[in-house]
C-alpha cells in the first residue's frame, strides 16, 4: 500500500508540475497538496521529498504574487533541508538566496 500512495503522490507532483507550466497555479496547488498529504502521511514530516514539494508549493504562490504565502512555503523547504542536508550542500544557498529575493519583492530588506 506504500508503494501505491508514494506512486499516486508522484503522479499528483507531475500533473501539479505540468499545470505550472501551462501557467494554471491554482490547479498546480490542488495536486500539490494531493501529494503533499499523502506525502506526510507515508514519509513524515522531516523527508527530503516534502523538501520538494513545499518548493514548488512556493513558486506556484510566488508566481501568483501571493508573496507571504510563498515564504511561508520556501520557509519550510529550507527548515528541512537544513535538518536533513549536509552543511555544504549547495542547494541549501539556493533556498536562502530565494527567499532573499522573495523578501526584497515584499520590501522587507532587513530579512532579505
């Protein structure tokens, strides 16, 4: 049954992935957070992949200009990346340099 929720979580992520693409965020985030329930479900709340997932939960709102929302979402990305990455891991800097111009867009220089 795992295998089954983890391959249905998958397929929700693709079709969330594709509906970005078109330009069709809030469809992208009804699938996204079809994956990331079942993703909390059978991972838990620390796995790498729901790392992923709030990512691109993020830049669906960032790209609606749903701005607060979208850090919200980088912001738990980058809590578990740093929990569960190494120190050195390059995408960590990635996450940060993100919010940073996520910050920047809202005006809040101090946090960016």
């Amino acid at each position: 049954m795992e295998m089954i929720n983890r391959l249905v979580a998958e397929s929700s992520n693709n079709m969330a992935l594709a509906c970005s693409g078109k330009g069709e965020m809030d469809r992208a985030l009804e699938f996204h957070n079809k994956s990331l329930a079942i993703k909390l479900k059978v991972l838990g709340v620390n796995h790498p992949d729901l790392a992923t997932t709030y990512h691109n939960m993020a830049g669906a709102y960032d790209h609606k200009g749903e701005l607060d929302i979208a850090l919200e979402y980088y912001d738990k990305s980058v809590t578990i990346k740093l929990r569960v990455k190494d120190e050195n891991d390059p995408h960590k800097a990635d996450f940060n340099d993100i919010m940073a111009i996520v910050y920047k867009t809202e005006g809040e220089l101090d946090r960016a």
